[in-house]
C-alpha cells in the first residue's frame, strides 16, 4: 500500500533542496521513512502478513544503504536527516 498522495508531497515539500527535487537522498529517505511506519502500524494489527514483512525488511536495507551513501557523500547532510527524522545513527 503506497503512501497518500498529500503524505508524499508534504514529505517532499519539506525535505526537498530546491523547488524541483524529487529524487535527492533526503527526500528519498524520507519518503522510505514514511512507508515503512506505514507498513509497521500494518503488521502490528496483522501479524501474520508475511508478504508484507518481507517488503517492509526490503525497505528498511533500501533505507540503510542509502542512508549509508549519504553518510560518505555529505556526512552533514547526514547528520541533518538522521536528527530530522529521529533515526538512529553511528
């Protein structure tokens, strides 16, 4: 199940580095962020959903490596969105 459509532009709209982004490291994250909190409420009701477990642990390793490139590209921007998001980091 996909984010909303109004949940994705907010998360866009507030992550973005210019007017156009849609693609930066930033905003990718914290769209991956958005779901996978998603996808955690949706297992939490529905234990047994392991179609859904699996995407979910897809997402969290999509989420770590791309946290991880941008932890050697831009160890500020890194710091930023990890603090941003609340997640945890090294």
């Amino acid at each position: 199940m996909p984010l909303q459509k109004e949940a994705k532009t907010k998360l866009i709209t507030d992550y973005h580095r210019h007017d156009t982004d849609t693609g930066s490291p930033e905003v990718q994250i914290a769209i991956m962020t958005g779901r996978i909190q998603q996808l955690t409420d949706h297992l939490r009701a529905n234990k047994s959903d392991q179609s859904c477990r699996r995407g979910l642990l897809k997402l969290v390793g999509q989420r770590r490596r791309m946290l991880s490139y941008l932890r050697q590209a831009d160890y500020q921007r890194y710091l930023g969105i990890t603090e941003s998001l609340n997640l945890r980091h090294k």
